[in-house]
C-alpha cells in the first residue's frame, strides 16, 4: 500500500524497487497488494519490477497476493464489490498491471453485503480454473461469513479458503473473540495488516514525545488510539526494548507474529531503514513472561458469549482433565474422539 504516492503518502517507484530488491535479499517472498493502493500503481510497480525491471525472471520465486473488491469506476455500481462483473473485471486490470498471467492469493477485499456468499465463491472457484488464480482468502469479512463461505466450498469440493486477512495488533484484539478462532478452525492461515496500529506502536511515540500535527506522521495528536492504556503499553515497551536491545516495532511485531493462527504478517514501510528494523523482528525473542505481561496491558474487552464460556468452563469440565486442551481460551484444531479422551 506504500508502493506509490498517489495516495498522499508512500513512497517513490525508485525507493519501493530498492526495498523490494532489500526484501527479497533478506529472503522474503511473500507480497501482498490490492487494485485499488494508490490507484493501481502499486501493481504496477510490482509487475514493472518482476517482468522488466531487476527482477526479471524471478515471478516465480514469490507469492504475489493481490486482492479486488475495491471501486476503481467513479459512478459505476458494478465497478466494485464481490458480484461476478466485477471481480471479472478487476482480476482482468490487475494481471496486466500486475504482469504476469496468474495471481498467487486473491483476496477478497472487503465484505459486500449485496452479493451472496455463493456467487462470491463460485466466481473465485471460476478464476481457480481458469488458472488466473491459484489459491483464495477473504479479507475484512464477519466470522460468520467466512464460515459459511467455507462450508460452501467444502460441501460443492470446490477451491477451499486458505488464508484470512484482518486488523490485529496488541491495539486491536477483539478479532480474538471469532475471528481468530475461526480461522484456525477452518484451516485459514492470518495474515494481519497494521501490526504497528498505523504507526502508534512503530516506537517514534512516547509521553514526552507525542505525534505532532504537522504533517511528519499519520498520527495525530488526537487520535483514538492515544489513550491512557496506550501510554502505559507504550511505557512499558519501551522499557522492554531497552532491556532487549531491539525496537519497540521490533517488538510489536514479534507479538504479532506469534499469535495462534498467525501465517505471515504484513509489514507497510515507506523506507528501507524502515524495512531493515521491521525484518529484524525475526531475530527478537519474547519470553514466556514478557508476552504475559503485554497481554495484560492489552487484554480486549470481548463480546458475549467469550467471557461466560470462560466461566462456565469449570461446570463442563467438573474438576477432569482434558488432554490436548489449553488452560487459556484458544480452541485447537477438530481431534478425533481418541485424541481428545
């Protein structure tokens, strides 16, 4: 989403080609992008760099995940959601910007309430035989959405749903109460976007050192995100990060990446210092009592039934003990009755 600047923000086609090269250096091989970042001009950077440009060659050798949904058709009803004309449509405009005769992951961008959830799934499971499309995910959907989309593919045998894309951060836990569980029930692979919650966790912020209004950061000052549980998260990061010797985005995103259900997690830099500090998440360790206590200051407040299915767990259980299930609240993938007794 950075790939380009016409948006108000990014970076230049010189500067996103030297972060891909750098990336692609450090063994990276995973790049997610969508129709609609900055215009279409981030696909077009990417197929630029993989069809003609120092990457030439190598298209092969990564996974390029793009994603439709997005109304690229001012005045044009059919220009955007999930409804065949358009994702048609869509998928057609990103291969030639793209490049390249197939697209790696196609997400589905955003939930459309209009179209069905079986029209969404057979016009994706239409592109998986075209061989345009080789795999499939949703992104930004309910839970129960992509259940039953799931369900669908399951019952028709056709392309099941192997990734799910959402907003998780240590600022934004409550896709822990369906979400996340529901993903790794279903088989989805998550790949959270914003791990850094816009840049509020990216370690530039403090209380001493609050973002300023002058158009240096997307954070503002008055953003929702600064609230007194933020400065005290933040408060203890960074005293963390000292003790560690790494960043505080270094550590936001070694939680992140550690998460139950947590495929690949994305990363949006604007520069390649950024990219070099991000990358280096790979190399922190977080110990048993370091992630408990960021989980403390970050616990989400989750809908019914989350903390009464806790409560009552005890009342299931009476005092037994079940192999193969957790003390804590994550579920663990279907197990057969011989398994689980």
């Amino acid at each position: 989403m950075t790939f380009g600047t016409e948006w108000g923000f990014g970076t230049d086609v010189a500067h996103s080609n030297a972060m891909l090269a750098r990336y692609l250096e450090l063994g990276g091989n995973f790049i997610d992008t969508a129709n609609i970042y900055t215009k279409g001009h981030s696909e077009k950077v990417l197929g630029d760099y993989f069809h003609t440009g120092a990457g030439a060659g190598s298209r092969d050798r990564v996974v390029i995940a793009t994603k439709f949904g997005g109304n690229m058709w001012p005045g044009d009803p059919n220009g955007g959601g999930s409804g065949s004309k358009a994702m048609m449509n869509a998928v057609e405009h990103s291969l030639r910007r793209l490049g390249t005769d197939y697209i790696d992951l196609l997400w589905c961008h955003f939930w459309d309430r209009l179209t069905p959830i079986d029209e969404l799934m057979r016009g994706m499971e239409l592109l998986v035989r075209q061989g345009k499309v080789r795999h499939i995910g949703l992104s930004d959907h309910p839970a129960w959405v992509c259940a039953i989309a799931q369900s669908f593919a399951r019952n028709n045998g056709t392309t099941p749903i192997v990734a799910l894309q959402i907003e998780y951060s240590l600022l934004q836990r409550t896709v822990e109460a369906e979400l996340i569980p529901m993903a790794i029930h279903e088989g989805m692979g998550v790949t959270p976007w914003s791990p850094l919650r816009g840049g509020v966790l990216s370690g530039k912020f403090s209380r001493s050192h609050p973002p300023k209004d002058d158009g240096s950061t997307r954070v503002k000052p008055d953003s929702k995100f600064l609230t007194e549980r933020t400065w005290t998260l933040l408060d203890a990061m960074h005293a963390m990060a000292s003790s560690k010797q790494c960043t505080v985005a270094q550590l936001a995103l070694r939680w992140t990446m550690g998460r139950p259900g947590v495929a690949s997690t994305i990363i949006g830099t604007r520069t390649l210092e950024q990219l070099e500090d991000n990358m280096g998440a790979m190399n922190v360790h977080l110990s048993v009592q370091e992630i408990a206590e960021l989980d403390a200051l970050t616990k989400p407040e989750l809908p019914f039934p989350c903390d009464f299915l806790e409560f009552v767990r005890s009342g299931i259980h009476n005092g037994t003990t079940i192999n193969g299930i957790h003390g804590d609240s994550w579920p663990l993938a279907p197990q057969s009755a011989s398994e689980r007794w």
